[in-house]
C-alpha cells in the first residue's frame, strides 16, 4: 500500500464511537478525527470477521 496514492486508512474504536482518517496530501499527511457523542458507527462487513476491511472511494465518501 502505498500513501502517495491516494489510499486512505480509516482506524475505528471497539465502541465504535471514534473514527481517525490518514491520507496523503500534496503536503504531507493529514488526519481526521470525529469522536461521536450519541451515535455509532455502522461499519460494513466483509463476511470473514477479519479486523481489517477494505472499501473503496464510493463507499467511503459522502452521499
């Protein structure tokens, strides 16, 4: 994976309450932290109960 390539790395809390975002930028990394007060998360599933779970751009974006 490389971090120049526009991938982005989503880290998720067990509560699923906090939420932190990394990416590269033209200037270097940035981060994005969201903690959430009264609502959760919904985190998709891939089925394996793997911890790691790959989305692309169109889920991972605004709709």
């Amino acid at each position: 994976m490389d971090p120049q390539s526009g991938v982005r790395v989503y880290f998720v809390n067990k509560r699923l309450s906090r939420l932190k975002v990394l990416w590269w930028n033209r200037n270097g990394y940035c981060i994005l932290y969201k903690r959430m007060h009264r609502a959760v998360l919904a985190i998709p599933s891939d089925g394996s109960g793997s911890p790691a779970l790959k989305i692309g751009t169109r889920s991972a974006s605004r709709r």
